[in-house]
C-alpha cells in the first residue's frame, strides 16, 4: 500500500513539474502579444438571448520591472436580448491598458481600464454612447501559448474563456 501511494505522488509530481516545464515563467512580458476569445454573464439583464461573446487582443508594450508589464490592446464584443418578439443587439468596442503582475509561474494577474464606444439596435433604431470602466482578470497558462482566463469587467459583467499568447 505505501509503495503504491509512494508511486502516485512520485508520477503526480512528475506530471506537474513537466507540465510546470512547458509553460513560460512569466506569461506576459514586453512584446507579447495575447488573443482572448470568452464568453460571458451579465448582471441585471434578464431575457439575454445570446450571452456577451467578445475577443480582445493585447501586446505587451513595457516591461516595468521583473513582475510588472504594461499592456495595451482592444477588445469587441456583442450580445443579444428578447423581450416579447423584439431582438435588441448591444455591441461594443473599446481600447484597453492593463497592468500583468507576474507573481506565480503560468499565473498572469491583470488589472486595468478600458474605454469605447457601445451601440444598442432595437425596434428599428440604434443609439450609442461612450462607455468605460475597470477591468479585473486572470489568466492560467497550461502550456507557453494556451491557457484559460475569467475576468471581471469588460464587455459581461464576468466573461470567461480562452487566451492565445504568442
């Protein structure tokens, strides 16, 4: 039985340090650049028939130290809602910078603000404003170019998805 578990813990262990190899110690450094694709909630909208789907795209533009890079980039998104028979579709697209604390090896933390311009088209016509905000997020790099992120703010009150660094 002790050998066993000896065994477990000892592949477990080589599972996590390979993978732990294959990932960049730092996910966001000056000069990467970064795609997310999500999905998100929104809240104090009931009859959402299509959820917010949004990609963004950053680029590492300064590496502030060690930990810390700015970058800057841009995000576009949509969704739709019903109310009766009536489809109402809510766009948006905004200009974005973020701070990437690097703290924990494939762990990328991000804080930061964002402003554009967001369009709603319903019963045959459309009214726009500007809109900004901040935005909250983290990233989980299983591999240096793939990973997972959720994020807090943006285009969904909490929108969740996948990130392509390159």
């Amino acid at each position: 039985m002790k050998k066993s578990i000896t065994i477990l813990i000892i592949s477990v262990l080589s599972v996590l340090l390979s993978l732990n190899a294959l990932a960049q110690e730092n996910s966001f450094t000056a000069g990467t650049n970064m795609v997310k694709v999500g999905i998100g909630v929104m809240s104090g909208m009931n009859d959402v028939a299509m959820p917010p789907v949004h990609i963004s795209y950053e680029k590492g533009v300064w590496s502030i130290s060690e930990k810390f890079t700015l970058g800057v980039g841009g995000f576009a998104g949509m969704l739709t809602t019903r109310f009766i028979d009536e489809t109402s579709v809510i766009w948006g697209t905004c200009l974005n910078g973020n701070i990437h604390f690097a703290l924990l090896p494939k762990l990328d933390l991000y804080a930061g603000y964002y402003l554009g311009y967001v369009s709603l088209a319903e019963y045959g016509f459309s009214m726009g404003d500007f809109s900004n905000g901040f935005m909250l997020g983290a990233s989980y790099f299983f591999t240096s170019s793939v990973g997972a992120f959720v994020q807090l703010g943006g285009f969904g009150s909490v929108s969740a998805g996948v990130a392509f660094s390159f």
